[in-house]
C-alpha cells in the first residue's frame, strides 16, 4: 500500500533501536553498573540481574509511553526492582544508579547495521528530524557522539513536547514545530505501536523498520516494510 502521490520532503526518524541498537548498548551498561556496584554479591550471574530488570522495564516503558506514569516512577521503579532482592529499599540509590546508566548510555553508540550509510543518502533528498520517546540528557548527547547529530534538522522529543509517541499530539507538534504538512513526510521507526500506529493514526505515512520480519501486531499497515537499513535506500 504506497502512496505514489505523496512527495515526501522530510523524514522523522526514531533513535533507539532503529538507528542504533539501544538493547545491546543498555546491556552492556547494566553489566557494567552490576561489576562496579558488586551486584555480585547478590546475585548468582549478570544473566540473572538481566532476566529480571529487561522484562520488567519493558512493561514500565510500555506504561510510560501510554503516559499512564511518569518519569521519575519508570526511573525509581526498574532500579526498586533489582534492589528488592538484595534487601534494599532506598530511592535516592534507586536514582543515583539511574543517573550513572543514563551517563553510561551516552558513551556506548552503537549503531545499527546501515545507520550513517542510510543517514548519508537521505540527507541529500529531505529534511531529517528526529523524534524520540527516549530522555534529553541521553539523546542529543549520544547523537553527538555517534557522529550521527550533522545529518538533521531537528531533535523532537517527547520530554520537551508533554506527550509521547504514539499521542497525535506529539506528531502534532512535531509537524508544527518542522513547519511539515502530513502529507509530505514519512515516519521511520521500529516500534510498531509507538512510530508505526502513531503515524498512521495521525495521517503521516510509515515506514516500519522491522527486523525481525513479525507480523503487524495491529491492524494498521504500514507504506512499507524492510528489514534492514539498506533495503530503504532503495525506497527513498
Ligand atoms: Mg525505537
């Protein structure tokens, strides 16, 4: 289902996970905070610390990006959950390690497979605007350091706006802010409920960067598909 007549002049882009790999990356943090905070003491392995803070600040993202909570409790809340088993319920430690594995997050980008190819291609033919559910102090930062920050406009982040991905209110704002029609630009992201569905719904066309070739869990389909980054430098 592509859309011929549309002309697109501009490109919104998400970060995390589709131009680069926030999993491996925030991985490697955790493993860092367990070695110098010696969560070894309390647990059998790094692979157990994971098991139980990956899945459970999924579910606290998937509530944060619904904006049923707020910052400060998805934060104080994944950190809770890993010191619940050592005995410790002390928040302001729960924030402190925040702190440092954001700090951490700025300073491991690695991008996805394409990343800064795809970026070099596109940059010549649109407008490139980011827009991200993910926090201020890491994005703009890691952007920098990623080498990545030259190839765009603008960064809209749902920090800055009050509403996050999926809200219409944030692309509203967003096409506001890059003075973009909807009819003219493109959303690109990984996340089929928050970039995919939120586009559609807002009446921006979508690409959905979907590695690992799922189904769409939902009943709105995207202009396109691909399941690496080069695949969409033969689209636009
Ligand atoms: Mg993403």
């Amino acid at each position: 289902m592509t859309s011929p007549e549309r002309r697109y002049t501009s490109l919104f882009i998400d970060l995390d996970n589709t131009l680069w790999d926030t999993i491996h990356d925030n991985k490697k943090c955790l493993e860092e905070l367990f070695v110098d905070y010696q969560f070894d003491r309390h647990f059998a392995s790094f692979e157990a610390f994971y098991a139980l803070y990956l899945p459970y600040n999924e579910r606290l993202w998937e509530r944060y990006q619904n904006q049923e909570i707020d910052r400060r409790t998805l934060l104080q809340e994944r950190m809770l959950h890993v010191l619940r088993p050592m005995g410790i319920r002390d928040t302001r430690l729960a924030m402190r390690l925040n702190r440092d594995l954001n700090e951490r997050t700025t300073r491991h980008t690695t991008l996805i497979p394409g990343a800064t190819e795809l970026l070099e291609h596109v940059s010549r033919s649109y407008r490139l605007f980011v827009l991200s559910n993910g926090f201020h102090e890491v994005q703009s930062l890691k952007m920098e350091r990623a080498g990545i920050a030259r190839f765009f406009r603008g960064l809209i982040l749902s920090e800055r706006v009050g509403a996050r991905k999926p809200n219409p209110v944030f692309f509203d704002y967003a096409l506001h802010h890059t003075r973009t029609r909807r009819t003219e630009v493109l959303m690109i992201g990984d996340s089929y409920a928050a970039d995919i569905a939120g586009a559609l719904r807002s009446g921006i066309d979508a690409l959905w960067y979907n590695p690992a070739g799922l189904p769409p869990p939902g009943n709105l389909s995207p202009q396109f598909t691909v399941r690496t980054l080069d695949e969409i430098r033969e689209i636009l």
